[in-house]
C-alpha cells in the first residue's frame, strides 16, 4: 500500500498531498487561487468529493476506509471511470504492489494507453482544482459590476479545467459551486469552425434545450452561449453551436480535452447549473486562467469606463446626432449594419427622446482584455419621464485613452 500511495503522489503530484509554503505565499502574492486544503462541502458534486476523501484516506493509509468508499462510490456510480480506476487499484493493493494508478496487466496497458492517461490528467485536474481554491471573498476580475437582474454568473478556468457558479447578492458575488469540465480536443483559442477547439471571452446562455430534443450524447441537456460573440465576429472567427452540456449515459465524465469545442459537465453538476442559471441574463466567462481579484480592486477600472459611458449618455441626452456618433468607431456593426447603415436608427431614437435626460438602469459590466481591451455593457435606457425603455447591449473597445462602441444592438 505504500507503494501505491507513493504512485498517487507521483501522478497526481506532490502538491497533491501538501503544498510548500513558498508556493502558497507565491500564489496569494499573483492573485492566483491559494492552495488550501481540499475541503469537502456541498459546493461540489457529490461524486467528486467523495473520490477526494478516498484520496485522503488512502494518504493517511487508513487503507480499509478508502476501499470501502471507493466500493460505495462505484455502486452508487458504475460509470465513474475514474473512481473505477481507484477502486481497482485499492484491490489490487491488497494482494500485490502497486506500481502507478491504473496497475492494469502490461497488454491492457498497451492497448488502453490513452484512455489510462486521460483518465491520469483526469485524476489530476480534479485535485488541483481543488487544493488551489479560489482566496475567500474573491471573484474572477472580468466581473467589474453585476446589475440585479443577473441573479447568477458563471466562469470557466481552461487550466484547471473547473467551471464556477456564482450567484449575485447584495453583498456581491458568492461562490456557489465548481465543477470539473471538458473541453475541446485542440485546446482553446476557437477561431474557426471545425478546429474543436474551446472558445475564450465573455459570453452569454442563449436557451436551454430540453433534454427530449436531443440525443443521448448530450446526457441531462443544453445550454447554448452565444459564440461568436460581436467581438469574436470582428475578428473574423466562425463557427458556432458551442454548447454547455452533459454526457451519455454511461459516462459520467469525459477526458479533459475530449469535445469538439463545448463545455462538458457530468450530468449531476449539469443538472444542477440548469435548474439555477437564467438565460439570456446569465453571463458565461471562458478565460485561460481566472485571475481571482478583491471587488474593490475592480473598483478603478469600473469607475474609468462609467467616465466614459457617462459621457456618450450625456451626448445622446443632448440630441445632438454629430457629438453621439463620435462614440463610435468606423468599423461599427448593429445587428449587420454599417455605422452609415445605424446611423438613421440613432437619429429616430434621438427624435423620440426630444432633448431629455437619459437614465441607464440595472448596469452590467463585463471586461475582457486579450490583444485589445473590450467592455461589454447591458443597460435599460430610460428617457425622463417614461416608465420603461429597451434593454441594450453595447461592446466597446479602448482605443488610446478613449473608449469607442463598435456594437450596439438591442435585447429586450
């Protein structure tokens, strides 16, 4: 059994059993999740926190414990490769060494080589993710401010291969749950159709697709996202139908880079996402690494770009169409219209304001920096005096010192 728990650790790697000191004071100092302790809460699926205490039993060689789980687990859960896997290798320990996890007879090697190592950078995924927690009171710097009617939120870490749901209180965002997910074959950086790759930036849950509708492939049912997104069509990207979704039947979970480019959960954790979530409201963040931030630190960033959204409200509450379309770029598009094109749709919204103030309500902001620094804003404009008006959702992108709309379209 020692050699089994020394396999463990070699796989999974060291920091699976403890983190060094330098290590943890490193990442607090980058803002990077700290590594804790994985603990066992409610937050994450059932399946998967029972396969951690399994781990750390087995670390604290209390042998006859993890078995016992391990057997509970596979029964409760007979297509859990993974935990199938652990479990075999606890048998196995109690008649012979074991040398590496998954200690399957050498032809059984050979032949199911890549499924063992998947099943490997499964297995180490999950404790990373785990032991390197997010530092309490922190969120994803993406989310600079949430307007009510986003009552919930969702960000995906591709390097940890985690996927977090938030819900927004009063107080802010609160961490709810994460869960294990896979992604594309080819990785990440979707910019075509057919790469299998994952997209990144900010995006949005489009529907919810009845689970009847579709095949078993799909497992507990869909939750489609709006890529390409107006900033991805700007850069020329294609494809589409990029989905977060769960697995057949008789797969609880697939390979970490196993889709043709959707976000995959188990169908627990799916089931749990859809029964919370809100569509057409519910942001969806895919980034390479979450960089986790105190909100107070958004509080900079945020206040910049209210400047400047201040201003483009004040020009449009002015009526004056020359100081409005200075607010946008050359290469604007709304809805598949030129900035030409838009530009009658301005002056009418214009015409019907008649020189009143405009209120934005319920505001949302949404960054997102790669080789250019975007904002996505969703706002109610409100002229004085009216009781409603349109939903709006507005991209902007930091040209210099200024910011300049190069989409506008309207929502609700």
């Amino acid at each position: 059994m020692k050699r089994f728990l020394l396999a463990l650790c070699c796989v999974l790697g060291a920091s699976a059993m403890a983190a060094p000191a330098h290590a943890t004071a490193h990442r607090k100092a980058s803002h990077a999740p700290s590594a804790q302790p994985a603990r066992l809460s409610t937050r994450d699926s059932d399946a998967e926190t029972r396969l951690i205490e399994i781990y750390r039993l087995v670390g604290r060689a209390e042998t006859h414990r993890a078995l016992e789980r391990a057997e509970a687990l596979v029964n409760d859960h007979p297509n859990f490769q993974l935990a199938q896997l652990v479990y075999g290798d606890l048998l196995s320990a109690q008649t012979r060494p074991v040398r590496v996890v998954g200690d399957v007879p050498d032809t059984a090697a050979r032949s199911g080589a890549q499924i063992l190592a998947e099943l490997r950078e499964e297995s180490r995924l999950r404790i990373r993710a785990l032991r390197e927690r997010p530092p309490a009171g922190t969120i994803p710097a993406q989310f600079l401010q949430l307007a009510p009617r986003n009552k919930h939120a969702i960000a995906i870490d591709t390097s940890r291969a985690r996927l977090y749901l938030f819900e927004n209180t009063p107080n802010g965002l609160k961490l709810l749950a994460d869960y294990y997910t896979s992604l594309g074959k080819s990785g990440i950086e979707k910019s075509a159709e057919g790469d299998l790759r994952t997209p990144l930036g900010v995006y949005f849950i489009t529907s919810n697709l009845d689970p009847k509708s579709l095949k078993d492939f799909y497992g507990a049912g869909a939750l489609p996202i709006n890529y390409p997104n107006p900033y991805d069509a700007r850069r020329g990207k294609t494809g589409g139908g990029i989905w977060l979704h769960g697995t057949p039947a008789a797969q609880f979970s697939r390979a970490p880079k196993a889709t043709d480019g959707c976000v995959v959960l188990a169908n627990p954790d799916l089931q749990r996402i859809i029964g919370t979530v809100e569509v057409r409201t519910t942001p969806v963040v895919i980034a390479e690494n979450l960089q986790w931030v105190a909100p107070h630190a958004n509080q900079p960033d945020r206040h910049g770009f209210a400047q400047a959204l201040g201003a483009w409200r004040s020009a449009k509450s002015s009526g004056s169409i020359a100081r409005v379309l200075g607010f946008y770029t050359p290469d604007f598009s709304g809805n598949g219209k030129t900035l030409a094109e838009w530009t009658p749709t301005l002056r009418s919204e214009l015409s019907k304001v008649h020189g009143r103030d405009i209120e934005l309500k319920d505001l949302s902001y949404l960054r997102w920096t790669d080789s250019a620094d975007t904002m996505v804003v969703t706002f109610g404009e409100v002229a004085a005096g009216a009781r409603t008006g349109p939903v709006k959702r507005q991209y902007w992108v930091r040209q210099g010192s200024d910011w300049k709309i190069f989409f506008e379209g309207v929502i609700g």
